[in-house]
C-alpha cells in the first residue's frame, strides 16, 4: 500500500469521503488521490515521493507556482509579526489599493473599493446580498455550468423550461431559497432577454463568471459579457462579473481587462466583481469590489450586512500583496506562452491518434473537450477552426470516458492534472522549460490511452 493511500484511508475515518472538498476524492477518474508534502515552483511531491508536473496550482491561486520564496518570505515575516489582530492592518489597504489600481488602469470608474472576505463563496455570496440591497429586488439569475461557490442560492439547477425559478442544485438546499434564481444557458443573450421580460424590474443582478471555466473553459461569445451589461443596465438591474478563477490570472486586470483590449469584446462595465484565488496567492483571500455609492451599501456605513473572523487576515493578505507585486506584464506573456506550447503539444498527439479536441481557452486558462464536434453539435469554433462547445449542454456530449486512462496515463508519468475533464488546466510561471518539457514527454503514451479507452 502507498503512504497516500494509508493516509486516504486515515483521512476516510474522520472525514467525509476523506476529503475537504469534494473533486479533490478523484470520484470521476477513479483510483487513490496522492496526498501532497511538499511543493516547488511547477512540482508537487507526494507522500511517496513521487514528483510531479502539476497543473492544478491550487485550483488557479498559484500563478507564481508553489511556494514562491518571495511569497514564503511576506508570509513567514508577517506571521512572526502578527498574526491574528482582530482589527485593521496596512496589509488590508495596500491590497485593496493594488486591487482597485490594476482595474482603473483599464477603466477609472469601474471600481472604488474592495471588501476583503477569506473565499471566493463569500465574496459572491456577498455581491449578490449586496445587489439586492442595491436595487431592492430578490430574483438573480446565473448560467448553467457556472460555478460561483456553495452558497444556497447558487447551489441551483434550471427548472423545467427558460426562464422559469430554479430548483435545488444539493441536498438541503430549501426549495424556497432556489425558487429566488434563474438557471440560463451560458452564451446564449435571448434566453436572457426572455428572463427579464417574463420578470420585469424584479431580477436585482446577473452573476456571471467573467469566462465560464468551472465546466472546463467555454468562452464568452464575443459580446455576451457586454450583452449581459446592456441588458442589466436597461432594466436598472447589476451585473456581477465573477473573477475569482480568471482574475489577475487571465490577465493584470482579469478576462474583464483582456476583453476590454479587444473592440469585438470591450466596451461593458460591470457593477460588482468578485475576486479570490490569485489575490491570495495560496491563502484564504478574496474580495468583492464595486463603485463606491454601491460599496457604501455595506455595513458599517450602509444597511447590507456582511463580516469575518478572518477578513483580511494580515497573513493571507502578505501573501497576495506579494503575489499581485511580482504579476508583472511579462510573467502574464510568460504564461500565455507556455499555454500555446502545452496546447500546441495536447492538439498534436490527440491528432496523431485520431481522436478530435476541442481547445477552450481564454489566454492562459485552457481545457479540452475530446470527441468529433461536428457528430456532438457543437456550435463554437476554436482558434483551429474545429468545433467548441458554447455551454454545458454541448460541454456534456463530449467524449468524456476518455478523460480517466488519459488523466491515469499521466499521472504515472509524474504529470499532476486536474481529476476531471469539467475542471481548467492551470500553470504558472515556473513552468520552465524542463517543466513542460516533462509533460510532453508524458503526453504520447496518454494520448493513446485515450484513444484505446472505450466508453
Ligand atoms: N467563483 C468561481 C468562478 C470559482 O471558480 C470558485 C471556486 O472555484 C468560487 C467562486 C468559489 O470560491 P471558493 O472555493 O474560494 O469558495
């Protein structure tokens, strides 16, 4: 037995499922998850000392890759220092202030303050009590696929028809709380035009991630995310751009800024977004941000309620200060080249063995969708002109039974992969040479094992 499966079954004992998030159980690959003991810049090492390329990099907070040493550094001396005040720190300022100067450099009005909260689920779950404090509406609508948290009123499937309240995404989840969402297909801007007129001035905000990437990456249409704005802002309603995956990730000022260097894309403000992930570098931080009339809305100076133990906590927040100083321009460039070259290697050996992907991409932020998109009606093109997917429904006609051999197949290689085809790669800027080099070592044998899987 491998010291990580000892500890899965040490973890099983006195832990649902032996896990504290549930993808990290490996339940659609299969097999025993490694349970990590130390990481370094692209690599993970497991409890058996197998080291690996990894592409998870904490689900998207690593855009340094593991323990940064300048990070380490602001972590280590912060906590020598203070570690737990229970009032304010400059630490909180000068994030928020990094925060607020990356989104201005690309729009002066788009945002004034930041509200620091420790998960990205607190801070949507935040943006849309604050909507509806805002506007004084209750109903919200989200996109399938889009994944926004586990707050009750996001933890929502679509009902029977467009349009219509949405019904319980979990268990425990009171019917009475999801009846107050509407479920809507991502790019499509008709089905939205249809909720609000069904609704009129009674829908307070629209949450949409900035790019869906929570169902492998689907891009936003060109002019979906600016559609969603137009149609919000007609009706007196908010639109709430989630950045928490893709923020200062996809680009210094998130996908909203790289949209806004693009005339097909630009041109839309939200009213709140969200962040988390990269603005904690790897420590519980994230925030909401909006104008200040919007922001003045919450407490202490305004009536919408919202507070945290650990909001702002100076040791999470040494981490992203840290992390948004050393995220310059060219490790962005860094990154998104090191993205074409593991696309380019992931097209060219799925094409040698004759089994069609799909590349979902926004930048650096990528999946595959495997299968022959013209047999599963895929109606998006990606940027090698074969058929995408452009939301969940075409998302889940995809091969996906491949996905486990492949995701194995890797793994032995010392390849750490997101354990679901639904998941977004990510990588960091110590994926150097050797790095990605090790991985298109890998990539040969797995592509075939793809290839050879039946469904
Ligand atoms: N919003 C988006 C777009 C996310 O991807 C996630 C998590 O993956 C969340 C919100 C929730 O963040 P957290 O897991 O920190 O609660």
């Amino acid at each position: 037995m491998t010291t990580s499966a000892e500890w899965f079954d040490r973890a099983r004992q006195v832990t649902p499922g032996g896990v504290n998030s549930p993808v990290r159980a490996f339940g659609s690959v299969g097999g025993t998850p490694p349970f990590s003991v130390k990481g370094e810049g692209a690599w993970l090492t497991d409890a058996d000392g197998n080291r690996r390329v990894d592409f998870i990099c904490g689900w998207g907070p690593l855009l340094l890759g593991h323990s940064h040493p300048e990070v380490v550094d602001a972590v280590q001396q912060t906590a020598a220092d203070l570690m737990c005040p229970g009032g304010s720190t400059p630490g909180e300022v000068e994030l928020a202030e990094a925060v607020v100067a990356r989104l201005k450099q690309v729009d002066e009005n788009a945002i004034d303050e930041v509200r620091l909260v420790s998960t990205g689920t607190e801070a949507t779950m935040t943006a849309i009590r604050l909507a509806r404090g805002v506007t004084g509406r209750d109903l919200i609508i989200k996109f399938s696929g889009c994944y926004h948290g586990h707050s009750d009123g996001l933890l929502a499937a679509a009902g029977s028809g467009l349009a219509t309240l949405a019904l319980p995404g979990s268990a425990g989840v009171p019917e009475p709380i999801t009846s107050q969402t509407i479920v809507l297909p991502y790019n499509d801007l008709d089905a939205v035009r249809a909720a609000f007129t069904e609704h009129e001035g009674r829908i307070a905000a629209i949450i949409v991630e900035a790019s869906a990437a929570n169902m492998g990456v689907v891009p936003p249409l060109p002019g979906f995310n600016r559609g969603l704005a137009e149609i919000c802002h007609t009706d007196g309603a908010l639109l709430i751009c989630d950045e928490v995956l893709t923020g200062f990730r996809t680009g210094p000022a998130g996908w909203w800024g790289r949209e806004q260097e693009d005339p097909e894309r630009g041109g839309w403000t939200p009213d709140i977004f969200t962040f988390g992930k990269v603005i904690g570098g790897g420590m519980p931080v994230a925030g909401l941000g909006a104008r200040r009339e919007i922001m003045e809305t919450l407490a202490p100076n305004g009536p919408v309620y919202q507070g945290g133990t650990l909001s702002g906590n100076p040791v999470a927040v040494a981490a992203g200060i840290a992390t948004l100083r050393l995220a310059d321009d060219a490790v962005y460039a860094h990154i998104d080249a090191s993205a074409d070259r593991v696309i380019g290697a992931v097209k060219r050996e799925f094409d040698l063995v004759g089994v069609p992907v799909a590349v979902q991409r926004v930048r650096n932020l990528f999946s595959f969708a495997m299968g022959d998109g013209a047999d599963l009606g895929w109606s998006g093109v990606d940027e090698f002109g074969s058929p995408a997917p452009i939301n969940e429904a075409e998302v889940k006609r995809q091969e996906g039974w491949r996905y486990p051999a492949f995701f194995h197949a890797m793994l032995d290689a010392g390849v750490n992969l997101p354990p679901s085809v639904f998941e977004a790669w990510f990588l960091s800027v110590a994926h150097d040479d050797e790095a990605l080099a090790h991985f298109e070592a890998a990539l040969p044998a797995a592509a075939e094992a793809a290839a050879a899987a039946t469904p």
